[in-house]
C-alpha cells in the first residue's frame, strides 16, 4: 500500500515543502523501502544545504531574469524596482529562459533610482552576459557616481568593477573573452575588500575600506547615463541580481547555475524545485 504525504519545513527564511512517499511494505517490497529511505536521506540533506545558503536571499534588492518576452522588465526582488526599456532591444534565448540582446548603440534599461539601491559598505553585483562585439570601455551596468561594470575591451581585455568616489577598481583574469559564448560575472564589496568572480571563480581582489558613494542617480543595463553612445554594451544580458551584502565563492556558485530556484517575496524567501538543482 502506497500513500503520499505533504510536509512543511519552516523557519525565519520561508517554508519548505516536500512531497514523501509513506509506503506499507511487505518482504518483497524490501527494494522499494531502501530507495525511499536513500530518497529521503539525500532529501533531508539537500533541504539543510538550500536553507544555509538561502540566508542572504532577504538581502536581494534587484533581480531582473528578463523571462517576461515582452513589454517591461520586472524586478522580482519584492522591492518593484521594475525596468523600463530605452531604444529596441530583442528579447531572445538567454541562458536561463528569456533575455535581452542589446545593439551596443543606445539600447539600454533604466531602474529608477531607489533607496534599496544605494550601496556605501556591502554590494553583490551580478549577470549572464554574451558579448557579440569585442570593444573597449563598454558599460554593462552602472549607477553613475556609484558603480560600474565595464568591459576594457581594447586595453587590458579585462571586465571590471570600478566603485566612486575614488575610481578605484578590481579587475579580471580573463582577457580572452569570446563572441557568442556565455559567461557569469559577479562583482563584491564587504566593506573592506573589492572581489571580482568569472564564471564563478575568483579572479581579482583588492583592499579598498573607503566605501561606495551613494548616488540619487538610475540603476542602468547595458549602459550609462552620460550620454555617450560608445559607452553602451554590445550583447545579450541574462539574470541580472544586486545584494546588499558580499556573497562568497559558494553562493555565487550556488545561485548563478540556478537563478531561478530562487524567490523572493517581500522579508521572506519561498523555495521550490530546489532539491533537483542542488543534487
């Protein structure tokens, strides 16, 4: 005999729900129970990993996936820091679902300025991105007076995060960046240091304790605000997120192969679908 039952874990980050499988077993059913005791083990083990790692979740203040197809970029932080489209760009396959692909030119997204995105001590930046032109001093996002991701294309072949008031900067390893292949990039601050991540490993850090300059100006994708056309990025972007806190190696790792396990509602974070991706 074969019954299904609903749990919920629950604690201060959000509730679990998993599905088990309580089975009445006789002798020849002995296969059937050791599975579903691996089954539940891995399980258990797999939801104690996700609610560790889903503790800095409630520190999301961006997350724009670009899965809608069409209009306007949402932000699914909770904190409706919705996008609005500049120029044409297409929205076509991202790395996760849906993306943009913008013309390098003056196709952009504008975030209006919002408390939850000024930064001073802790910041994690991060996306997918698909560079179609190899160009210098293209900006891939930027809250002017604030921070930059840029690529130095030309010069160094570097992506960069450059932080104000004092243009200081953390650069990458990676130089030789390729048209049409994907790559994950993640910029941090914790206050006393600048880390840069390609594709989830660390490639740069610096010391830097003087802070980010906060800035009433608008969170821009796939450009600035100066006004300069070469500024803009050449490319597909993809899963866009801002933190307000530094995350590691492993978090970073965690979260850019899965985005979209991830959901956040308001101070609390709903899981689901997670114990495949972590397995």
């Amino acid at each position: 005999m074969v019954r299904s039952r609903s749990f919920f874990f629950s604690n201060h980050r959000g509730v679990i729900l998993a599905n088990v499988i309580l089975t009445r077993v006789n002798n020849k059913d002995k296969i059937l129970m050791k599975f579903l005791k691996a089954f539940l083990l891995i399980s258990a083990i797999a939801l104690i990993s996700l609610s560790s790692t889903l503790a800095f979740e409630n520190k999301l203040v961006g997350y724009w996936s670009f899965d809608e197809g069409k209009g306007s970029p949402k932000d699914a932080s909770g904190n409706e820091n919705h996008g609005k489209i500049a120029g044409e760009p297409r929205w076509v396959d991202g790395k996760f679902g849906k993306a943009l692909e913008f013309d390098g030119k003056d196709d952009h997204i504008v975030v209006k300025d919002h408390p939850t995105l000024d930064f001073t001590k802790n910041l994690t930046i991060m996306a997918w991105f698909m560079p179609k032109e190899v160009m210098t001093k293209r900006r891939m996002m930027s809250k002017n007076d604030s921070i930059f991701v840029m690529f130095d294309f030309g010069d160094s072949n570097t992506i960069d995060l450059l932080v104000k008031p004092n243009n200081d900067f953390v650069e990458s390893k990676t130089s030789d960046w390729k048209v049409d292949q994907w790559y994950h990039f993640a910029g941090t601050y914790d206050g006393k240091f600048l880390r840069l991540y390609v594709d989830g490993k660390l490639e740069g850090e610096k010391k830097y304790g003087e802070g980010i300059a906060p800035s009433d100006l608008d969170f821009w994708i796939g450009g600035d605000d100066y006004g300069r056309p070469t500024d803009h990025f050449p490319g597909i972007i993809d899963e866009v997120r801002i933190y307000k806190h530094a995350l590691n190696e492993n978090q970073i790792q965690k979260v850019k192969e899965a985005p979209a396990m991830l959901q956040a509602d308001g101070n609390s974070t709903t899981i689901w679908g997670a114990i495949k991706s972590l397995q």
